[in-house]
C-alpha cells in the first residue's frame, strides 16, 4: 500500500497527515517544527512514504534540505497552487490543510518548487543585505539635506567623503545641528562603509566563479546582475529550453483567453523581482550607453523605433536571460554576431 504525507508547517507545531492510495487517512498528529522533530515522526509514523510534501513558506527551504538529505522523497509544493485544493475544504484548520495537502500529493497534480542551493541562497542574503543597505544610505542622505534646510542651510552637490564633510562645516557653529545631524551622519557613514565591504565581497564572489566571469562578458552585465542571475537560475539544466528562462524571471507578457476574448497585457512580473530589475537596467545600459555593436543592440534599437523604448527595453531584457542561459550550458562567451 502506497502512502503520502502532507505536512502543514508553522513556527512551532508542524501538523502531519498521511493517507493511502485511496485517500482515507491512515494517522494524523503533530510534532516540532524542526527536521529532527519531523523525521523521527515520520520515521515511526510512516517509515515508508512514497512521497511527502509541504508548501512554500519561511522555513520550507530548511526543511527540505534536512529532510532531502535524510534520503526522504520530499517535495515542496508552490502555496498558490495548494490554496487551490484548501479552498475547497468549508473549515480550514492546520489538520485540513495537512489533509488537503496530503491529496494533493496523492493525486499528482503538482508542479514541485525547484530548491536552490544553499550557496545560491548566501549569495542572494548578501545581495538582499545590499540592497537593504543602499535604500537607508539613501534615506540618510536626503534627510539630512532635507533637515538643513529647514535651518536655512542649503548643501552644494557632493557626494562620499564631499558629503561628510560639507555636513560638518555646516553644523560646526550650532551645537544642536551638531549633535542631532552628527549622529545621523555618523550612521550614514557606518552604513556608507557596510556598503563598500558589501561591494568588496560580491566583486571576491564574481571574480572567483568561472560562470560569472562568462556571464560579464555579455554588454551591460555587472557584477551585481551576474551574481543574482545566477542565484536565481542556480541549476540551469532544469530548463529545458533556455527561453523558458524568460517567463521564469517574469519577463513575458500575460495572457487572458476565454472564448472569444484573447488578450495579451503587460509582463507577468513573476518570479524573482532583483533579477528582473537588474536585467532591465543592463537593457538600458546596453540600448544607452555602450558604445560596441552587436547584434542585441542592433536588434533592441530596431524595437524601439517601432514599439516605444520601453518595451524594447523589456524585450532586450529578456533576451540577455535566454542568451546568458545559453552561454552558461555552453560555458562560452559572449559572440557580439553571432551565425
């Protein structure tokens, strides 16, 4: 008898339910929201599961590591996609979820969540941490500008060490300014820092990975696009074509077809939204500022002349994620003219 395993995961209390072929529940029960917890249940509860499943949530990626590593047959499954079977259900409680989450890997009809890789996952916390960072030196910046001049102090251009230092002369003879805005200036500069040692560590990233050093050879690709699209792709074989890798980051129109009606809207804007964003912008800078031909600049300035500047930008964007894919499974450089 073939028996699954739905796993409703919370912070503390992980809800179990498994069912046989037939969908009839065979054991229900609860247990520590930790893998250690979860596999010593699982191992006298259901020693033989053809598969477990949970859904996506903040602790799906450490369970299923820990529980993969184990040599379970566990998967995890998109919280979207599960909602759907929840719903059906009139009450829903942690023990129906479980049930329902159960069915649904007992039916089959799931498309499970690709896990990256922990090092993909460090490299997004340090991109993420960036990230963060550049938004609270920005914030700093302004307010203090903004503070200023409410006390009639009115900035020059300046930026980094200028910045710092036309902050100080100006407060120097208001011991108030001075204190408050020098300690605003003292965070900036804190985070200023944090910034540039963020900045050395993704550069030590990319200049050590053979892959990015590839990728960085595509116009308009940096160091920070370089490493967050290989973060987001982490296994590119899993593709099977490389322009699936475009409606993976977001980067293909909607579609609304019912009947007579067939309409196409703008990008789905699904997926991972850093790598979307940073594909944009190398678009931009390729349509914009490089000054080499080729052939995604030619093809990207004929898109605008007829459909606008952004949209093009939008379909170089998504022809730099198909070609890098490429050259990633091909471990090739970038061909500005290709046969």
């Amino acid at each position: 008898m073939k028996t699954y395993v739905g796993l409703d995961v919370s912070q503390k209390v992980t809800v179990i339910c498994v069912v046989d072929d037939a969908g009839e529940v065979t054991w229900e029960g609860t247990c520590e929201s930790n893998p250690a917890s979860i596999l010593t249940t699982l191992t006298r509860r259901a020693p033989k599961s053809d598969l477990i499943a949970f859904e996506t949530g903040p602790l799906a990626v450490w369970h299923w590591h820990a529980l993969k590593n184990a040599g379970l047959p566990v998967v995890c499954l998109h919280a979207r996609h599960v909602h759907a079977a929840i719903a059906l259900q009139v009450n829903k409680t942690d023990r129906n979820d479980a049930f329902a989450i159960a069915q649904v890997a007992r039916s089959g009809w799931f498309r499970p969540v690709e896990m990256k890789s922990y090092d993909a996952h460090r490299i997004r916390l340090l991109l993420t941490a960036r990230t963060r960072v550049v938004s609270m030196r920005t914030t700093l910046y302004s307010q203090i500008r903004g503070v200023l001049k409410t006390f009639g102090i009115v900035l020059p251009p300046g930026r980094g060490a200028a910045f710092e230092r036309l902050v100080r002369e100006a407060t120097s003879q208001d011991d108030y300014l001075e204190s408050v805005v020098g300690s605003l200036l003292d965070i900036w500069c804190r985070v200023s820092d944090d910034l540039r040692r963020y900045n050395r560590d993704l550069e030590r990233l990319a200049r050590a990975s053979d892959i990015c050093r590839n990728l960085m050879t595509t116009p308009g690709i940096g160091t920070l696009t370089a490493l967050a699209y290989m973060s987001a792709i982490d296994d590119p074989s899993r593709f099977r074509r490389s322009e699936d890798v475009g409606a993976y980051l977001g980067l293909t129109p909607r579609r609304y077809q019912s009947g007579e009606v067939d309409r196409s809207g703008g990008i789905s804007k699904c997926g991972d939204r850093m790598t979307r964003s940073l594909l944009f912008e190398a678009a931009h800078i390729l349509l914009t500022r490089s000054k080499e031909d080729n052939y995604l600049k030619d093809r990207g300035r004929g898109l605008a002349r007829r459909i606008g500047p952004k949209k093009a930008k939008i379909a170089v964007a998504r022809k730099l994620a198909v070609v890098m894919h490429r050259m990633w499974m091909n471990e090739v450089l970038f061909n500005p003219s290709p046969a």
